[in-house]
C-alpha cells in the first residue's frame, strides 16, 4: 500500500508541475509555483483526509473538499455535474 500512495503522490506531483508549466507559459505575467504535494486524499472505504504544512492548513484543506463535496452533489441532485474542460 505505501509504495501505491507514493507512486500516486509522485504522479500527482509530476502533473502538477506540467499543469503550471503549461499555463503559465500562456501570458508574460510570472507566478509562483505552489508546493505540488496533494492537499485531498481520498480513500475508499475510510474517507477523506486533507493535508498541510500545519494543522490549520489541512484542516482549511479538508474544508475546502467538504464544499467541493457539497457543490457535486447539488450539481447532482439538479442535474449532471461536468467539470470544465481544458479548452
């Protein structure tokens, strides 16, 4: 199990940073890459856990899930929920 998390957080990671890469690279305003480790994990059969550098932070981390949770499943209960795409 441990060397599937670590594979997932890796891959996680790695696209992260091809995400920034990317998009960043649209425009000349230049940002700031944030830490690419996950913020959400989700387990199946156990739930969801937020993470942070602080208990604070994981704690906003897990709020943030709980909303996005929320807003899923209104999307949901009224219809279909579909992400935007990349376009």
């Amino acid at each position: 199990y441990k060397a599937a998390v670590r594979s997932h957080v890796e891959a996680f990671a790695k696209d992260y940073r091809a995400y920034f890469e990317t998009n960043d690279a649209l425009d000349d305003v230049k940002r700031t890459m944030l830490d690419p480790m996950p913020r959400l994990t989700l387990v199946p059969g156990l739930g969801m856990f937020g993470h942070g550098r602080t208990l604070k932070d994981a704690k906003i981390a897990s709020d943030v899930g709980e909303m996005w949770i929320e807003a899923v499943r209104g999307a949901e209960a009224i219809g279909n929920f579909q992400p935007l795409s990349k376009a």
